[in-house]
C-alpha cells in the first residue's frame, strides 16, 4: 500500500538546527519499502549529478570534473526510481550539465563533458571530444528510460553548454566559447578567441543553431560570459549577462529576440546584490505572472549558492524603479524563503539555493537544488547547528585576516552537496525530491511535464544594405531623456561647464503626465532646441565618442603589465558624431561589435563613462529613448515635443522637418555622410538663424590632432592614427609620455619634466619603474601610499580579509563605481590642473595635489589635452594594443597547460587562491573616496580559466624571477600584514613555478 509523505520541512521553523531539519526530510518511508512514496501532483524530472570536487562560480561557465551524468527520476519523490541516462557515455569519467525540457516533456537537451579516451560511441564514431558538447535525450518512443540519445555538436576545441529550445521546432540557443564570429572579427583586423575581462576563460556568448545542430549563428557579442539563455513566454530569449567594464562587476538579467537583435538590460543592473542566476519566468497564467525566479549570489566561494528570489519584472525595471506610479517605489525583488538565504559571501545559517525552476501546473511550487549550511571541523563535516555564536560570527567576518582564515581548524568550506528539493512559497514547505551519494551534488532540476509553448518570435525586419556592410544604425533620441538616477543629468555638470548666463547646464520642466512617468522633472527640450532661449546655449553636450573593445587574446604572456593600473580593458575610439540641440544622435557603427558610448562635452572629455557594452546585429536599426532612459513610456523626445520647431531655427531645416523626427534625423536624412563617423571633433551650429535678433549660434569647435587652424593647436609628438585598423588606439609610452618632455618655452624653460621630475613628488620623467613601466605612468596611477603617524608606516586595511595599503588620490582617477559615474577625465585632478578649471576630482585629490601656483591651463595645447583626456576616459591603460611590439604582450612558447595543472595548479590553489585572489564583485568595492585597485590575478579553481590568468602575470620566461607571478609573492610582507613571503625564493614551491617558466624561453 502506497502512503502519503506527510513529514515536510517549513523553513520558517528552522534556526541553527536547519541542516538537521533538512536532511531528515528525506526519511520519509512507506509500509511496502519497495514501493513508491507518492504525493500530491509529483513529476517526473531530469537533473544533473555533479561531483562536489568540482569548483563553481558564475565567472566559471566550462568547469567539469569526472563522475557527472545526466539522470532521471520517475516521480518527484525521495524513493521513486532514479535511471542514470548518460552512464555507457561517460564511462565514470564525464562530466554532465544544464539539462532543459522541450515544451511537450518528450525530450531533454543538455551538456555533456567527457574525455577521448572513452570507448563509448554515438552514430558509430567515437562519442567523447574532451570538450562539452550538447546532446539531446529524447522519450517520445521509448519513454523515461528507453529513449535515445544523440549528439548536437562536436566540437573539438569549443564548449556548448547552456541549451534550451526554441519555439516551434526552430532549434536550440546556447552559451558557447566557440565565438562562431567574434573570434574573425576582433579589433586591429585581428582573429583570436577572445578570453573574459578578468583574462581568465574563453568568452561564453549566446548562439543558435537549428534542430540538427546545423546553422550555428553567434548572437550575442559580450565582453565576459552570457548565460543561462532561455526563452520567455513572449518569445524572448532571456539570460544572465555578466558586466564586467572597469569597477562594474556582476551578472544582470538580460534580453533579446531570438536573432539577438532588441538586446538590453531586462532587470538587476541598479539592484541589491551581485549576480542574477538562473533566471525563469513564473507560471504565466498564475498569480505569480510577471514574475522570475532567480538565484542571488556573489560572485565567487560559494559554489554558486545564494538566496532564492522573485523578480517583479512585470512592474519594475530596477528593485526602485516602479513601472508606473500605481507601484510603490520600491519592491522589485524579494527574499521567498521564510528565513533569507544569504546572498552574499561568508556564512549562510540556512544554507544555500541554486538553479530554481518554478512549475507551471498551477501550484507555484519551485523545483530547486538546495545545500544546508555545514562546514567543516579539524576536516570533518558537521553541520551549523553545532557552531556556537562565537563561531558563528567568526566564520561570518568577510574581513578577517586571510593568514587567520587559513590557519583555524574551523572553515566554511564543506562540499556543496546540493540535493533536490520542491518548495512551496505558499506555505514555506520543502520537500526533499533527490538526495546525492555521498561526493556528488545535484543541480538544475527540471520537470518533465507539459507546458505552453513561447510565442515563435519572427525575426527583425533589417536594412539589407547595411547588412551586406556588416554595419547597423544606432538613434539616440534625446541624451537628455535620463532616468531618476541621474547618470545623464545636471549632477554631472558643475559651474564650469555653463556659460554666462546659465544658472544650470540642462533646462528642466515638469515630467509630463503619463501613467508610466515616475519622475517628477525632465529637461525641457523644446527650450535647449530654441536658438532664441538662453538655454540653447547652457549646455556643454557637443558629441559622442564611440569606442570597441579590444578583447584580450587567448594564448598570451604579459598582458596584466600591458593594461596597467587599471580595471578596464584596452580599448580603441572609433570616432565622433555630432549631438544635435535636442540630445539626439544617429549613427553608423560596426554590427556584431561590443561598442560603447560616451557623451562628450565641449572640450572634448567623457560626462559619463559607459561601463556595459551596446551591439548591434548587421542592419539592425536601433533606437534608444535618451542615455540611461526609463525603461518602459514614451520617449521625453516625442509627440508635441519633438514636432515644436522653434522659429528662430533656420527655416530650411525646420521646414524640412518630417512628423517625429529628431534633430538628428532630419539632419542625416538631409545629408547620409553625417552618419559615418568622424575622426575628429567637429562642430558648427548649422540650426540657430543668426539673421534673426537676439539668435546667438553655439561656438564652432574644432579639436583635431593635425590640421588645425593654428598650427601651434597641432601635435608635435606621435600622433594617434585615425585611419586604418590601429585607428583611435592610444598606448601611453608612445602618446602620453612624450608630452610630459617635449621642450616647452624658451629654451626649455616651460618642459613638465624640467620641474616634475621629483620621485619624492611627481615624477614625470621617461625613466624605467620597478614595474618595467614608465615612472611618469605609475605617478599618475597609483596615489601614493598614506603613512600612520604613529608607526610612520603605511596604513593597512582589510578588504574581504585581504589587507592592503592604503593609497591617497591618484592625479587620474581611473574608477567608473555606481557613485562616481563620471568621466574619468573629468573626475580626475590632472584634468582640473591642466585645463584650469574646477570639475567632478574629489576633495581628497585637490587636497593632495593643490592648485599650483603656476598657471597650466596654457602649457598644453588643444590637441595635446585631446590626447591625455582621451587616454584617461578610455581607463588609463598603459597599451590599449596587445600586439604591439613595445607592449611586452607574447605568444605562449612551450609553457604547456597540462605541466601547469598538474603541478603549478595545486601551488597557485593552496597559496594564492585559498586567500586573497579571489572575484570580488562591483557590489563589494572600493569605498568612497580611497584609491585601492582590485587585484585582477583571479583565481577560481578552473584549471583552464587560471592558467590563461596565469599568463597574464608572466612577461619575461627567459628571466623567471622578473615575473609578477614570482616577484609579488616572494616579497615580504606579501600579503601584507604576513610576517614572511608566500613563496619564498628557493622554497620548493618557489622553484617548481620558476623552472615551469623556464620552459617556455626560446
């Protein structure tokens, strides 16, 4: 006789005993043991068994370890049977993962890893590639466990993971490092596979391909990872999207349409926590419609656990941004569990969630992979109920010395055996479905029932011209059209940047009333567009500045010294466009190209650093709102606004304005050339009829490298090219550098060098630093280090338990954090100092470097500050081209990965990553005001993702002690506040990472 399981577990009852309470709901047992327990609306399900060896973090898309398979249970029940699909593939020594149903239940599509030294086969070839490849399990005939198995891809040196169906029958999306695009079009006319923005692991972008595994399309061209694409009920493909430009670090919920085009931020850009995860979409006819369920987590150490959320995305684009003003400002996201998971690092008492999926039967109820809170004793597992408060919150100090950390028989690092659970949100029960054996994990449990099909989205009508071009079109139609928060907004402005006359830089009126408009204020266009109003000419916006990146190349040594002192990567200007009176801009740029956007004044630096990437799909016509714009309305440039032509315009451009068009429609539409990007910054007011009384036109600008109207404007030193595939790359030592010692003056007498070449002040001398840099660089970089008057040595400050010095202001403030947007340029104290005026710098930095008595607003001309505001609103890099010679960036040469992980792994493992280098994401970064630079050696346990880092930190195999990989942690105190060195020179450790270097001097 079959019986109800009536023991369940309500989370609202557990307390340091949850743990406990959680593993005994698997004990539920029946009168006849070889029967099923059955409850009430069990499915049958598909998940994946991992092995806790394995290493996970959301910066970690490709990791496997041997023992995963994909499985099947017949019923959500803890004694329903449970069939191992993929045993005779991975032969033990797989890996299996991401497993996702089609829409009739009948199939399963997922990843699998498994080694070329496998005898399985598929189709009658060898089954097994060594790299992940995506495979479907199909039930239609022979059902849960007669169905049959075949593969989708088989690549040999790419990973395919993450897949999921399309709507009606048109294939699979996926995440793949393969970069079926990307990779023949990188920047400088370069192909390479590129590696993420920590220089870690070959970038994971989305593709598709159709049922076959034919027709593989890359469409999705970030900088880091994309994953966990699905697809949502209206046909939109849904993921987690990993932005990671300069201080900005964390993973948001992104979207686009199924041939990648409409992409952007759908939520968690601007909301508490780190990394959305794993996002779903509630039942769409229940009362959770709108809703996602995600998990909440760090970025790093806690194998991919966090709290469980819903996501309002119905009625919010951000947790404060309401939709309309019916919602309250502020609920977009909430903790489900009775008791809230911790979504943060350090120790979580009611365990830890990971990849939710909310059913659609009509119950509500979430299948989810859950781990209780345990850690570890003396290398024994016990659980947190154990712990005593003392322990408690020793575990739970992020800022605890790492030395501390790593030396107390007491750790958080238990093995995340994750077992199968279905939640109820209703009434906060969990029922135990799957436990694991012991050594292995079980993640991504899916239903395999039935469930409405997304609408079949057609794809995006395109210019065909533009395609054959591989170009795009991007309109902005009011940079001004900025949300709440201000990025785009007076905030940014300050006294300087208004002419006389002008209380404030942007005019503002009140929002207009619309059941969508939550703000209460919006710049006046119809104002700033009038030549006859004050405030045509208040406002400093002149043009936009497009840059691409350069993707870090795979394979390469040296490039952390490369970039420098910075947490962005290389980057090269594409050229400028005018911004038209009313905030508009339209424009070609590159399609299938990670681009990014700034807005620049009238002298030609950044009002805002852009830190996500924009792409656009070959002949895609995109058009945004404004810069930061709301999310949901009309745009502020529309309607009545944007069909007002002042009559003090010239009346040949205002007749000729068509109904909605923007400025800078109508002016590209009268003239197409004005869509190709400029070289340089040119601008004349062709709007204002200054034949009319009291018109005044905006000041012509002018900012080129060469050519200018006053030869003594032109550059006397290398000049940035502006032609060609190295065009807009700015590398330090060749552009920067030369202007602190070009001679000035008569006889010298005005050359920066002849006064600054102090190294107990500033030091802007040519000469060769510590680092191998120039001095001048590190100068500008890195704010010197600030001295406790009662030690008289520099102060120390923990960070995530990491101690390290405590810098004052930098002269370039080369940081892009939430609370300081800004351009970096015009953040920082050099500019201030150069251009005489009083900007965005920070009172630290003008208290460290005052006002100097001299004037230097003269001392550089126009296309020299060109050069250095451009070099600082790029990030400051030191070499924005990895394949420049000079740059120090080099092939591999016989450094071999295997020889890596086999034995510099396990040293890199218990040394560097088992305490400070690890990801620290941007919603744990540098407080205000302070100068500390995130390490960017990151170490995740990924064999393949630290050797590329690993790489980064080498420069010279030939010389092995030279390098940053053994020079840093050689030297006491490293880290600091240690008391001896990590590796000491000669140790064993020491020499067995020298004599791995060696291998590679040719």
């Amino acid at each position: 006789m079959k019986k109800v399981l009536t023991r369940v577990c309500v989370l609202a009852c557990m307390s340091a005993a949850a743990s406990v309470l959680l593993v005994g709901c698997g004990s539920g047992t029946s009168s006849d043991s070889g029967s099923t327990v059955t409850v009430a609306g069990d499915v049958p399900l598909t998940y994946a068994k991992r092995s806790t060896a394995l290493s996970m973090n959301p910066t970690d898309g490709t990791n496997s370890a041997a023992g995963g398979d994909l499985m099947v249970r017949e019923k959500s029940s803890p004694s329903a049977p449970e069939h191992n699909i993929t045993a005779s593939i991975t032969q033990g020594r797989g890996d299996a993962s991401d497993p996702e149903a089609s829409y009739d239940g009948k199939k399963i599509v997922f990843s699998l890893r498994c080694p070329t030294s496998n005898t399985s086969t598929v189709g009658g070839v060898a089954a097994c590639t060594g790299r992940w490849n995506i495979w479907e399990y199909d039930m239609s005939t022979g059902g849960l466990t007669g169905g049959t198995l075949r593969r989708l891809t088989s690549s040999t040196q790419d990973d395919d993971v993450d897949p999921a169906y399309l709507p009606a029958g048109a294939g699979f999306v996926f995440a793949s490092n393969r970069q079926a695009k990307a990779r023949l079009n990188q920047a400088l006319g370069q192909n390479y596979k590129a590696l993420d923005e920590y220089e870690r692991e070959a970038v994971l972008n989305l593709h598709t391909m159709d049922a076959t595994g034919a027709n593989i399309q890359q469409i999705s061209f970030n900088q880091s990872h994309d994953r966990n694409p699905v697809v949502r009920p209206n046909g939109d493909i849904m993921f987690s999207r990993w932005e990671h430009v300069g201080d900005r670090n964390r993973f948001a919920v992104f979207r686009a349409k199924p041939d990648g085009t409409d992409m952007f931020v759908l939520y968690g850009a601007q909301s508490p926590g780190n990394s959305f995860l794993h996002p779903r979409d509630m039942d769409p006819n229940g009362p959770y419609r709108g809703h996602l369920a995600t998990s909440l987590m760090p970025l790093s150490r806690t194998q991919e656990g966090g709290a469980m959320m819903f996501v309002n995305a119905a009625d919010y684009s951000e947790n404060n941004t309401p939709a309309n003003t019916t919602v309250p400002a502020q609920g977009g996201q909430r903790s489900v569990t009775a008791q809230a998971l911790n979504s943060g690092g350090g120790l979580s008492e009611y365990g830890r969630i990971t990849t939710p999926y909310p059913l659609w039967d009509g119950t509500n109820r979430v299948l989810v992979s859950y781990r209780p809170c345990e850690v570890t004793r003396d290398g024994i597992v016990v659980s947190c109920a154990t712990l005593t408060d003392a322990e408690k919150s020793r575990l739970g100090d992020r800022n605890r010395m790492a030395a501390a950390v790593a030396g107390d028989s007491l750790r958080d690092n238990a093995p995340s055996a994750y077992a199968v659970y279905m939640f109820n949100p209703a009434n906060q029960t969990w029922m135990i479905v799957a436990a694991p054996p012991p050594g292995f994990m079980y993640t991504d449990p899916i239903p395999l029932q039935a469930r409405a099909e997304p609408n079949a989205t057609q794809p995006t009508a395109v210019d065909a011209a533009l395609a054959a071009q591989n170009m795009a079109l991007i309109e902005v139609r009011s940079v001004y059209d900025t949300d709440g928060l201000g990025r785009m907004g007076e905030r940014m402005l300050t006294a300087a940047d208004r002419p006389a006359g002008c209380t404030t830089g942007i005019a503002m009126t009140a929002a207009p009333v619309e059941p969508t408009e939550t703000r209460s204020m919006v710049a006046d266009l119809v104002r700033m567009k009038n030549p006859a109003d004050a405030a045509y000419g208040c406002s400093p916006v002149r043009f936009v500045r497009v840059t691409r990146a350069v993707a870090p190349p795979s394979g390469m040594t040296g490039l952390r010294g490369s970039i420098g002192e910075t947490e962005f990567e290389q980057q090269q200007i594409l050229g400028y466009a005018p911004v038209e009176p009313d905030g508009s801009f339209k424009l070609h740029v590159p399609a299938d190209t990670p681009i990014a956007l700034s807005i620049i004044d009238n002298k030609g630096r950044g009002l805002q650093t852009h830190t996500n990437w924009i792409q656009v799909r070959p002949g895609e016509r995109r058009t945004c709102d404004g810069c930061h714009s709301p999310r949901r309305g009309a745009s502020l440039n529309s309607g009545v606004v944007v069909n007002t032509m002042p009559a003090a315009l010239v009346a040949a451009l205002a007749s000729d304005h068509q109904s909605g068009e923007t400025m800078a429609s109508t002016r590209t539409r009268q003239n197409a050339a004005l869509l190709s990007l400029s070289p340089d910054m040119s601008f004349t007011d062709v709007w204002a009829d200054t034949t009319q009384t009291g018109v005044t036109a905006r000041p012509a600008i002018a900012i080129r490298y060469t050519g200018n109207a006053n030869p003594a404007d032109d550059l006397a030193t290398a000049v940035p090219a502006t032609t060609g595939l190295r065009r807009g790359i700015i590398n330090y030592p060749e552009h920067v550098q030369p202007l602190w010692t070009r001679s000035r003056g008569v006889a010298g007498a005005n050359t920066c060098t002849g006064c600054h070449a102090d190294s107990a002040a500033l030091d802007l001398r040519g000469t060769t630093s510590g680092t191998g840099r120039v001095t001048s660089y590190e100068e500008l970089m890195l704010g010197d280090p600030v001295i406790d008057s009662t030690t008289g040595l520099p102060q120390i400050r923990l960070e995530n338990g990491v101690p390290m010095i405590v810098r004052g202001a930098a002269l370039v403030e080369a940081s892009s954090g939430a609370a300081n947007s800004a351009g970096i340029a015009r953040k920082s104290r050099l500019t201030e100092i150069l251009f005489g005026e009083t900007l965005l710098a920070s009172a630290g930095a003008r208290t460290e470097y005052p006002t100097p008595t001299i004037n230097h607003a003269t001392m550089l001309n126009a296309a020299e500050k060109r050069v250095l505001v451009e070099w600082m609103d790029l990030g400051g890099q030191y070499y924005n081209d990895p394949f420049d010679p000079a740059g120090g960036v080099r092939s591999v040469n016989g450094l071999s990965e295997s020889a890596f992980e086999t034995t510099i792994h396990p040293i890199l493992r218990s040394t560097c990553a088992a305490s400070c280098h690890q990801a620290v994401g941007s919603d744990e970064g540098t407080p205000t005001g302070t100068a500390f630079r995130d390490n960017r050696f990151v170490l995740t346990g990924s064999a393949e993702g630290d050797f590329n880092v690993t790489l980064s930190m080498i420069s010279d195999t030939c010389v092995a002690s030279s390098n940053y990989l053994l020079s840093r942690p050689s030297t006491a105190p490293h880290p600091l506040g240690g008391t001896a060195a990590v590796l000491p020179v000669g140790s064993a450790a020491y020499n067995t990472i020298a004599a791995w270097i060696a291998t590679g001097c040719r």
